[in-house]
C-alpha cells in the first residue's frame, strides 16, 4: 500500500470511530459497553500513532512537546513548521526550533 493511499484510509478510519462513538452512546450502560469503549479508545490512540507515522513519512514536521502521539505541524512554507497547539516553529533544513510562542500553555 503506498502512503497516500494509508493517509486516505487512516482518514476512513478515524471517522468510522467516531461514527462508532456517536453510536456508543446511545447504548444502555453496562459492562460490555464499557468494554467497548475502552476498545474504541485504544483504537483511536493506535490510529493518531499511524497517523503521525504516515505524516513523518509523506514529508511533515512533527512537534514532539506533546508526548505520544506527537503533534503534526501546519507547514508556512520556505521549510518553516508551525506547531497548531503550542505555536513552536521548526526550521527543517536546520532541524531545530527556530522560535517559541510567549503563549506556551505547558
Ligand atoms: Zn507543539
């Protein structure tokens, strides 16, 4: 399977979760739902981990301030990597952090 076409399906996947989700929680409460849910959340951490993978590996920056999974960058062109959730910026051709926002939330 070639990247893109893993970007695609991730995408696929991640929205039949949270399709799934929305179904959940029409359900009575008991063990097996909270079973499920347990299994829906494991599934969608181990679908941000290939979707950070697949972003690495198709060329994007990844902010690695947020534990795992890591954050994907929003690219401003001309190398410069710009963090949505904490607004570090990323110069990739020197591969190190190049700013810092004042607005740092951790
Ligand atoms: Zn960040």
């Amino acid at each position: 399977m070639d990247i893109k076409a893993l970007g695609e399906t991730i995408v696929l996947v991640g929205s039949a979760i949270s399709t799934l989700k929305q179904v959940m929680d029409l359900l009575p409460d008991g063990s097996k739902k909270a079973e499920a849910q347990s299994d829906l959340e494991q599934a969608e951490r181990q679908l941000s981990i290939a979707e950070a993978q697949t972003a690495e590996a198709l060329g994007y920056q990844l902010c690695r301030k947020h534990g795992f999974p890591p954050v994907i960058m929003d690219s401003k062109g001309n190398g410069i990597w710009v963090c949505p959730e904490c607004g570090d910026e990323v110069d990739e051709f020197e591969g190190g952090f190049v700013g810092s926002n004042p607005m740092h939330r951790s």
